[in-house]
C-alpha cells in the first residue's frame, strides 16, 4: 500500500499504542482521526507505564516534561529487545 496522495487517516483505538501512532503520524503531516469507544482519561487498577515506554514518548513526542509531571508508576515486570539478534 502506498500514501502518496493520502492525507486522512483513521486510527481505531485511542489506547497508548493508537495514540501514539496518530499522533506521530500527525506530526507526519497526516490528517489523523482517532476513533475510541471509551472516555480518556481512564483509571485501570494495575495500569503503568513501561520504562522503555517513557523514552520512545519524550524522543517521538516532547512528552517527557509531562509525564514526568503526571507521576506514573513505573512498571517494571517487562523485557524488551531491540533489533534483530536474539542472544540475552
């Protein structure tokens, strides 16, 4: 699929992965529309931001300041891996 010519976007899911996506693209010079069947900002009991999380947000999207801000919990009960190499 190509976007050459493609301005209007849809995204379906406001979540932390749908917003992020539209907002990028957004910043892409795209028209983006995010649709979400829920009301944000939420409470979920247990809910946390990764660590590797908060870089990609502050280095794609400024928004370090604010979430440093906003005092989320740090969850650290996940792996990442970068790349294509699998050795640990």
């Amino acid at each position: 699929m190509t976007t050459e010519g493609v301005r209007d976007l849809i995204v379906i899911g406001g979540g932390p992965a749908g917003s992020t996506t539209a907002a990028m693209l957004a910043q892409m010079g795209y028209h983006v529309t995010v649709c979400e069947h829920d009301v944000f900002p939420r409470h979920h009991v247990g809910e946390a931001l990764q660590p590797a999380s908060l870089e990609l947000l502050d280095m794609h999207l400024g928004l370090g300041p604010k979430l440093a801000e906003a005092k989320f919990h740090p969850k650290f009960g996940a792996l990442y891996e970068w790349g294509e190499s699998n050795e640990r």
